[in-house]
C-alpha cells in the first residue's frame, strides 16, 4: 500500500514520529550549537579578529581534512566490504568471537589505539624491537608513528568494524531466492552479484561509506596524536583555536565550514541512494550462511580471517602485552631492551598512592562507563526508532530530518562541548549536576549510527506481511509487534552495540563534562597517561586492557 | 503511533532498556541535588565549586579537613586541560559556573585579567610569597605553585656515550647532538608553547625563528603532545624510545623515582637547570567575579596558600609551592632541580603576541 492510500489519521500520527528525536535535537544539539556559533560571531564583530590570511587558515584544513577522509573511506571499504561479505555470507569457527574482536577498536580511545600502535609499530614497538634484533639494526627499520600512513592506518582499523556490521548485516539478511534467481535464469556467479546482491546492498554500502566518511572527516585524536603536528584538520585547528589560542571568532567559522560540509555530503550521498527502497521478506536467520566448500574457498578464508583478526587485533594484543611488561633499557645502550614480566600495573590500579581525592578504584570508573554507555543505548533506541521509521516515510521534510540526524558528526566536539557549557547552565539541565548530560552528548554522535541501521532495515520491511496481519484481525499496534519488531531486532541490536561501544570510548565530551567524582575508563586512563613514571604508564596500559576487556565481555552478552 | 514505541523498545532489548532505565535512576541518584544551595544555611554544609583543569589534585584528608573547619562542601569542576578551563570561566561569566578558578597559567593570565574574570582578594599568605610570582599587581590572580618547564635528559645515554650534557639553547643546535631532542608543538601543547617560551625570551622575536630553523636542521623531534614526546620519543622513560632529551618539566625526575617499579638508586633521568634554558610557568587562583559565596572563598584561596596545602602540592600535582614556609618532600630535594635562572617574558607581552609567535614557528618549523 502507498502512502497516499493510507487514512488520514495514519498520515497525522507519521508526522508525529518527527517529535522526539526533532526536540531533542533541537534543545541538545542545535541549541548550544547556535549559542555559542552567535556567540563567536559577535567576538568576530567586537575584535575584527579574523584577519586577511584567512583564506589560507580555512582552505589548508579544509584541504588536507577532504583528502585524507576520502583515501581512510575509500581503504576502508577495500578492507572492509571483503570482511563483510565474509560474514554476511559464511559461517566459520570463532566467526562470533571474531565479529566481537572487531568493535573492539571502535570503542578505544585515541590515546590507547596510539599506545597500541607504537607498542607494535613505534621506535620501540615489538616490530622494531624484533627487526633490529634479528637483523642486528641499531636504528628502528619501520618508521610509522608522525606519517600519513599512521593516520590512514588508524582510520581503517577504527572503521573496519563499520562496514562489517553495516554491510555485513544487510548482507546476512539478503534474501537468498532472489540470487538464485539470476543463476537459475543463468547469470555468472559475478553477474548474479553484480545485477542482484550489489544494487540491494547500495544502501547499506552508502551508509556505512557516508558514516566512515564523517567520523575521518572530524577526526582529531588520530590526528594529533598518530600524524603529528605536520598534519592538521579543521577539528584539529578548531582545537587549537577555540583552546589553545583562544581565538573564538576563527574556532567558530572553521566549525560553521565543517557543518556546511557534513551537509552538503549528506544530500550527496542522498542523491546517490536509489529512491524507493525494494522490499525483501525476511528470511531464517543464518539462512544464507554457508560453509566453505572446497579447499580453494577454505584457503581464502582462512587468509581472509587471519588478515582481519591480525589487523584488528595485533595493536590490541600489543597493548595488552605491554601491560604486563616491564622494558628495561641497558645503560648507555639505545638499542637493547630487556623485558620482564610484571603484574604491578594492575594491582598498583587498587592503591591510592598519593591519597588523592580524586582517586578512583577501576571497578566504579568501569561501573560509571557501563551506566553512561547503558543510557546512551537506551536514548538513542528511543529516539533512533522513531527517526528511522519516519525517514522512510516519503515527504519534503525527510530530507531535512536525515541531514539534521547526520549532523552531529560532523559537528566540532569542542565547539559544541563549549556550546554545552554555555546553555546548560541552570537547574535542571546543567552540566554541572545533570548527569545525563553525558549519555545525552554521547546519543548524539551515536543516532545517526543508530538510524543508519535501522532504516535500510525498516525500508526492507515488506507491507504485505503487515497488511496480511491487519487483515486477519491484528491491530496496527499488534501487526507492528509481530511483525516489524522480530524483523528489525537485529538491526537495532547492531546499533545498540554502535551506541554502547560509542559512548564506552567516548573520551572529549566526558572529560569536559563529567564530574571528576564519576570518571570513565577512558577519563581514567588518561589520567594515568598524563603523568611521568613507569607505574603511570603502566596503569595507563593496564586500564586500556581493562577497559577492552570490560567492552568485549559486554558485547559478547549484548550480541547474540 | 507513538505510543507504541515504548513496548517496541521493551520487546527489542528488554534487558537493555531496562539496565538503562535503571542506570538513569542510579545516576539521578548519585547526582547531587540541583538546587542551588543559599550562601547560608544554618544547618548544612554552604557548597563552594572549584572550577579547575584535567591536571588539579588534592588529598582527600587535606579537603575533609578544610571543609569541617569550614562547614562547606568543596565541589571541583574539571574542564579539560588550561585553556579549555579559562575558556569556559571566560564564557560563562555573566552566570559564573563556580566560586572561586584555580590553574589560569603566566601565559594565560592576561587574557583572564583582560576578560575581567576574578574579584581582587589580597590573602594574609601573600607575605609568604616571593614578590617575582605576583604577577597580578591588582590581585585579581594569586599564585599557588610554579613549575620550570626544562629539557630532561637520560643520564645513561649521556654518560654511555661520553657526552656532555648541553648547557645552553644554543649547544642544542650543535652537530654532536644531531637528532636527541624531542620538543612538542606550541601550538598544542603548554610544555611545547613553554619552551618556544624560553627561546623567544632568549634569542628575542627577532632571531628565534633563525634558532629554530637550525634546530630543525639538526634533527629536532617534533610531536603534538607531552604524552607521545614523553612516552613515545624520549629514551629515558618506560616507552624506551629514539630521543635522549625531551622538553618536560624539571619536576619530572622526581617523579620517574617515585613512580618507578622497583625504587632506583638514582633518577633514570635529570634535567638540564642552565640559566635561559627553562621557561618557569606560574599557577594562579582567583575567586569569581559574581560569587555569593565570597567569604568562604576567601576562606579557600587563604586554604591553598597555607602551609598544609602548599607542601601536598609536589607530591599531588609535581610542581613547586610558591610558599617560601613550605617544606619540600626528599624526592624533590634529591631528584627535581629548580632552574637556575628561567626564562620569563611579560604576560603582556605572551598575550599579544601568543597568536603570532606560534603562526610564525608554524610556518617555519612544520610547513
């Protein structure tokens, strides 16, 4: 049935759809943004500061910001489309383990992927340390840590997990009869995928790209920390200005040319989705999971399995390693390391050394992670439910709607940490005492993830089966119960893991807004990271491998 | 429609929603209450909010003190590193966030003072303190502590290769020590913007550019933040990395000793104290422009200046008490050096040409 043909009173309702997800972006999101862009404005006006090397401030980011986003999406759908098509398509030992490996550098903080990184791959990594050894260097062969390289590397490995889930889970949800189709009618197994299984997954595949596309469009952390300071991004310069220099009038339009761009991007790749979403009856689940057959296919899986859990998991492992170890340099040798093992990481993470007020034991910052990435889930379902339901439905404002819930992401996270501070700054909503403020901030960022997956799903979701439950009798409330909600379970159960782990990592906006009473893993490891001492950066490791841990066990509960 | 949203949900992720449900009532709960506690109230604690950076600690014993003696509740606010922190006191005041800001620095401070920020308040501390940290004639700003920002060095490197440590900025340029320095980004980083500091105050705002430009021809190291130049590049902490000397703080050594695994013998590492080399940033407190509370905040900013307080410093925070009556812990006296005679530029002067400088070096150094 089309939209025309439905009842007025259902057209009414639809509309309504809109406002949750509208107000709340409306109050959290586009408020303090537009306070603190009017206030930027007026300081503009007030100290003439935006000089004549303008151009050149805005067009240098701007630039390189474009480019690197662009060569990070375009690897990590080269890495990441095979991982998808292997889990969408077979079934394999360890296949659940290994997608749960996978989210797991999507949840770290910077600082602890470029630990990770230069545990594996910096001067003194495990790479270099083996080369020199072997080779008798006394200079560290592999330079990684401050290139261009790092920096698409670290891109990739974050986003991998993205395209996996986002594509992979369409994938698995194809319905199988329809490529069976073509073959039967004698398409090639290339031709099949090429004419059947690309065009019905070009949603997701655009999807996942546009959501890859704008979390290395504003990336920051991987930036400064992995490029160095030869690399800079508009995120990064809008740091740099707003904290460091505080020069709000430049912070300001750099932000407001980051929006224009993630808008902008947005109706691109809105133009590029084919308009009418084709509706596919939902299968078994695991119905189109197969075993390999054949030594050819089992050799390339096993190669595709052994590349994907070595990438993703030799900077974790690398981690993890060097919480346990002790270097220990020979005096007056550069080269040589001796290495120990050691427990005193961890359990130096039990003492409050200096008896400081600020001391917390890793079970309460573990506890405080949880509860935040637990409310995070439940606010973006909420919202993102509704949103994605009212995206698929046709209508001029369902291109605003989806541009409004995308930009988030491209927003500048100091701006609107700074907008945030601004605006919520009496009871009940203030930064100071409304806790969830941080769930909130993390929602955010996690909707548009949340929205992606649920609406290809939703758009799949075939009438006809509604309508034959509404025809035997179910009411419109019981035919969407029976019928929409088994259908998209595991839709949302792959955005909800998108929001916990979001919010699980979430580093910038915690540590601006979050009482120093309640800190998070991340808070927590930087707050060891921050500090000279083997212990600290010890604690450091020990805490990151905590909090990998805390996360692979929750998504192990969560994704079933 | 909407209506049904609610039992969708609950059919999606039963278990989840509900932990998030329950999560929002503990979070409620744990919350303080939002109301704005009255500047006096003759039964409870009056609340008294310390806006400060990432960096602020305290010991727990030294706050339940302070706040019995008091009948207060101290609240601290931490927002992000020092600028983030004087950004946010500097936009929220016409409806300040707090009573009283700790951690404006020296190369920050006339931009608080510009912004008009804090009421003045002079403390009977005062006399305790070196006029050379009273910055803010006005008082507006008070100083609590101080740290030398200096290159540190690993002492087997130096002594394994036979080499003399550098005692001047310009023994850095010198072909011997080709490729051991690591220095962080000005533009990113307060120890990096400290050091840029150090050789503009030396070389002038003329000819640092010049230094610089035969730094970079020997192979200076240059990283965004102390964490990856400490950690990551300098050899003598636990990352065991490529660079002998590292711009860090002089109080650093004392810390490699207290937090190390097994207690040394000696510092792994030391800082070069040579008169032009350090850059000495100075910490201020001030009580909010607008506080209802300024009597208990005087009662703090006395606090922080106290003996007890100035002596919890090095141990909580690594840097130095600006009280002339607090004693130093043995970690300090043996292992952190105070620079002999650092280098310092106005505020005045930092503050107008802040922006500049660091375009400048930029442009020079990573472009």
């Amino acid at each position: 049935m089309s939209l025309t043909a439905r009842p007025r009173s259902a057209l009414a309702w639809g509309s309504l759809l809109w406002l949750l997800p509208l107000a709340f972006l409306l109050l959290f999101f586009l408020t303090p943004l537009a306070r603190i862009l009017a206030l930027a404005w007026q300081a503009a006006g007030e100290q003439g500061a935006l000089s004549a090397g303008l151009p050149g401030q805005v067009m240098y980011p701007l630039g390189f910001t474009l480019f690197q986003a662009a060569l990070s999406t375009l690897l990590t759908l080269l890495a990441g489309l095979p991982a998808a098509y292997l889990f969408g398509r077979f079934s394999f030992a360890g296949r659940r383990l290994l997608r749960v490996l996978s989210t797991l550098p999507f949840i770290l903080p910077t600082v602890v992927v470029a630990a990770g990184f230069n545990a594996l791959l910096g001067p003194r990594g495990l790479l270099n340390l083996a080369l020199m050894g072997l080779a008798g260097l006394d200079q560290p062969p592999i330079h990684f840590m401050n290139t261009l390289g790092a920096i698409l590397t670290a891109h990739v490995f974050y986003n991998v997990s993205v395209v996996l889930r986002v594509v992979g889970g369409a994938w698995e949800r194809l319905d199988l009869r329809l490529e069976q189709a073509a073959r039967t009618l004698g398409a090639g197994g290339l031709r099949a995928f090429w004419e059947v299984t690309l065009p019905l997954l070009r949603p997701a595949i655009l999807g996942a790209a546009l959501l890859v596309f704008l979390f290395n469009f504003t990336s920051f952390g991987v930036i400064l920390l992995l490029g160095g300071p030869r690399f800079v991004t508009l995120e990064v310069e809008i740091y740099i200005q707003a904290l460091q220099l505080l020069n709000l009038p430049l912070a300001g339009l750099l932000s407001a040319v980051q929006l224009g761009f993630t808008l902008l991007l947005t109706a691109l790749a809105r133009r590029l989705e084919p308009g009418q979403g084709i509706p596919l009856a939902p299968r078994v689940k695991g119905e189109g999971l197969r075993n390999p057959r054949g030594w050819g296919q089992r050799l390339a899986l096993g190669a595709l399995v052994a590349g994907l859990a070595l990438f993703t998991l030799s900077p974790l492992a690398a981690l993890a390693v060097r919480s346990v170890t002790r270097l220990e340099a020979e005096r007056g040798q550069r080269g040589a390391v001796q290495t120990g093992l050691t427990l005193d990481y961890y359990r130096e993470l039990f003492v409050n050394r200096r008896g400081s007020i600020f001391y917390v034991p890793p079970a309460t910052a573990a506890l405080n992670s949880l509860l935040y990435a637990l409310a995070t889930v439940g606010i973006s379902l909420g919202l993102g439910v509704p949103a994605a339901y009212a995206l698929n439905r046709s209508g001029p404002a369902r291109r605003w709607l989806d541009a409004l819930l995308m930009l988030p992401l491209g927003a500048s996270a100091v701006t609107l940490g700074l907008g945030y501070v601004i605006t919520f700054n009496r009871p009940p909503l203030d930064v100071r005492s409304f806790p969830l403020l941080i769930p909130i901030a993390h929602s955010l960022v996690a909707l548009p993830f949340v929205v992606r997956t649920l609406q290809p799903a939703i758009a799949a979701v075939p009438p006809s089966l509604r309508q034959a439950a509404e025809v035997l009798g179910a009411s419109p409330a019981r035919a969407w119960l029976l019928v929409d909600v088994p259908i998209l379970s595991r839709a949302a159960l792959t955005g909800a893991v998108f929001a916990f782990t979001i919010s699980l990592g979430e580093f910038g906006a915690t540590s601006l807004l979050a009482r120093p009473e309640f800190p998070t893993l991340p808070v927590a490891i930087f707050r060891f990271f921050s500090q000279p001492g083997a212990l600290n950066y010890g604690q450091a490791m020990a805490m990151a491998t905590l909090l990998m841990l805390v996360c692979a066990l929750s998504i192990l509960a969560l994704d079933r | 429609m909407m209506k049904h949203f609610s039992s969708i949900l609950l059919h999606l992720t039963r278990r989840g929603v509900r932990l998030a449900a329950a999560a929002c009532i503990l979070l409620a709960a744990c919350a303080p209450a939002a109301t704005p506690t009255p500047a006096a109230t003759p039964s409870g604690p009056v609340e008294l909010a310390v806006m400060t950076h990432d960096s602020f600690a305290v010991s727990e014993d030294l706050v339940r003190s302070f706040e019995q003696a008091n009948n207060a509740k101290l609240t601290f606010i931490k927002s992000g590193d020092t600028g983030a922190a004087l950004n946010r006191a500097i936009l929220t005041k016409s409806s300040p966030q707090a009573d009283v800001f700790y951690g404006v620095d020296n190369t920050f401070l006339s931009r608080a003072l510009k912004e008009d920020i804090f009421e003045p308040y002079a403390p009977p501390g005062l006399a305790d303190i070196p006029a050379a940290f009273k910055l803010d004639p006005s008082n507006r700003a008070l100083p609590v502590d101080y740290g030398d920002v200096c290159i540190n060095y690993d002492k087997a490197y130096f002594a394994g290769k036979n080499l003399p440590v550098p005692q001047s900025l310009e023994d850095l340029a010198k072909p011997e020590y080709k490729g051991l320095l690591a220095v962080e980004n000005p533009a990113t980083s307060s120890p990096g913007l400290a050091f840029l500091l150090a050789t503009i105050a030396h070389f002038g705002p003329q000819k640092y550019l010049e230094y610089w430009n035969s730094l970079v021809s020997n192979q200076v190291a240059v990283v965004n933040d102390w964490e990856t130049a400490y950690y990551t590049n300098f050899s003598g902490s636990s990352g065991k990395g490529p660079q002998p000397m590292v711009v860090s703080y002089a109080s650093s050594p004392a810390a490699e000793v207290i937090y190390a695994e097994t207690p040394p013998a000696d510092a792994p590492t030391a800082s070069i104290t040579a008169p032009g080399t350090c850059f000495r940033q100075v910490e201020f407190v001030g009580i909010l422009k607008g506080t209802a509370k300024r009597a208990l905040a005087e009662k703090f900013v006395d606090f922080m200046l106290s003996v007890p307080f100035q002596e919890d410093v090095p141990l909580q925070m690594f840097v130095y008490p600006v009280n002339e009556q607090a004693a130093l812990p043995d970690a300090f006296t043996q292992y952190a050096a105070v620079a002999e005679q650092p280098a310092s530029l106005p505020p005045d002067e930092v503050a107008a040409n802040r922006e500049a400088w660091i375009q400048a070096w930029t442009e020079a150094v990573l472009r």
